[in-house]
C-alpha cells in the first residue's frame, strides 16, 4: 500500500503519468472560465489542486484518505495558509463551476448514480465533471488474463471489474454517461478512433444541463 508521499513521489517519477497528467490539467485549464471555482474530487496528494490554484482557481479539495490528505496538507501548505485551497469533508459543503476527478477516482464506484446526483448539486448550471478514468478497450491490458475473461462483459454490460484488484471497476463511456443523465451530458469523449487501443486512461466530459 502506498504512503501519500510514496503515491506523490512515484506520479512526479513516471514520464507516462505526467504525459497524462500534463494533458488533463491543459484540458482542465482550458475549459475552466478565468477565475472560476473548482473542486478536485479525490484530490490526492495535490499535485492538480496546486497547479490549478496557480492559475487563479480558488480550489476545494475532496479527499477521502488520511495519508493522502496529510501528505496534501504538506505539499500545499502555502496555498492552504492563503485559502486558496480549501480541503472539505463533502463536496456538498461548495458550490463550484467544475469538478475534476483525475486518475481513476470514479473506477473506485460501483455505480455513478449517487455520486453524479450529489455532484449535480455542487455544479453550476453550464458547468462542468472532468474525469479521467481508466480506458476498459486498453489493448495493452490484452496481456492480462483477467482482460481477456472479461471482454465478454464489457461487450454485454460495459463494465466489469477485477477481483484481485479491490473496488477497481471499469466502464464504457455510455455506461457512466447513462449514470450521469439527467443532471450531466456527455459532451466530450478522449480519445478518439484508434486511440482507444492504446491509451491507458480516457478523458470524459459531462456538462451541467
Ligand atoms: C490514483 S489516485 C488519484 C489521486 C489524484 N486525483 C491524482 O491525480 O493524483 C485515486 C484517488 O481516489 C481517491 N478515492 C477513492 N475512493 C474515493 C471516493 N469514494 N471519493 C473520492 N475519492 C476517492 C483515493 O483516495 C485516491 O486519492
């Protein structure tokens, strides 16, 4: 199991992750109106909340577990001091103009049916839910036994989930855009085409109706 710091340093290291992370972050930045409030749900260790208070985003931070949340207290302890981020205990203590889940936050539920009900209360209208999430189409996990032996649920449901890896579920883009509907609209989906095969993480974008 990872420490905060050890989750922090290892997410820094990784060339790929940052790859990633650099372009949700431009995708977040671009889509946020200037000024405008967010809340980094499942924020880790803060690694996006920081980048996103740099560019003028008073940013909540949600985030459930103790080490991450100690390790984010540390590493964004200046912007903490000044306010410009404030950590909370439910998002339903803010009221923002987006929402950003970056990696794999939403593949630790089961079903996104409360979770975009609550969001739906939290985002303005013509806001928006960023997220990335983990691709279930990755052909890069085709090595894997379990990808194989679910291909069939996927195709059926659009979902499955792996026994050996505890809470992780993944989904088809129309399966968590079904969840989201009637307070959220799938309006942007990344990647596109053959992208599919080879990218470990799709962005997904819900927009406020
Ligand atoms: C892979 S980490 C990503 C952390 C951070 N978003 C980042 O970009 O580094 C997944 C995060 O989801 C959080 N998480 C798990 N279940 C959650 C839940 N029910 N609500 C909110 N966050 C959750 C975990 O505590 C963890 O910090």
């Amino acid at each position: 199991m990872h420490t905060g710091e050890q989750y922090h340093q290892f997410m820094l290291a990784s060339r790929r992750d940052r790859v990633v992370r650099d372009r949700f972050q431009k995708m977040a930045l671009e889509l946020l109106p200037e000024g405008a409030d967010v809340l980094d749900f499942g924020a880790g260790t803060g690694i996006d909340a920081k980048a996103y208070a740099a560019n003028g985003h008073l940013t909540f931070v949600h985030e459930p577990s103790a080490a991450m949340c100690e390790y984010l207290a540390q590493y964004c302890r200046d912007e903490i001091a000044r306010k410009t981020i404030i950590a909370v205990a439910s998002p339903l203590t803010c009221k923002v103009q987006a929402v950003t889940a970056n990696f794999a936050v939403l593949n630790h539920f089961a079903d996104h049916t409360a979770l975009f009900e609550e969001l739906s209360r939290v985002v303005q209208q013509g806001g928006f839910v960023l997220a990335s999430m983990l691709n279930p189409y990755y052909l890069g996990d085709a090595r894997y036994g379990w990808w194989r032996a679910n291909v069939m649920n996927l195709m059926r449901s659009g979902r499955y989930a792996i026994a050996s890896e505890s809470r992780i579920h993944r989904f088809a883009p129309h399966v968590v855009a079904r969840a989201a509907a009637p307070h959220f609209r799938l309006e942007r989906r990344i990647p596109r085409g053959f992208g599919w095969a080879v990218h470990l993480y799709m962005f997904l974008l819900f927009r406020r109706v």
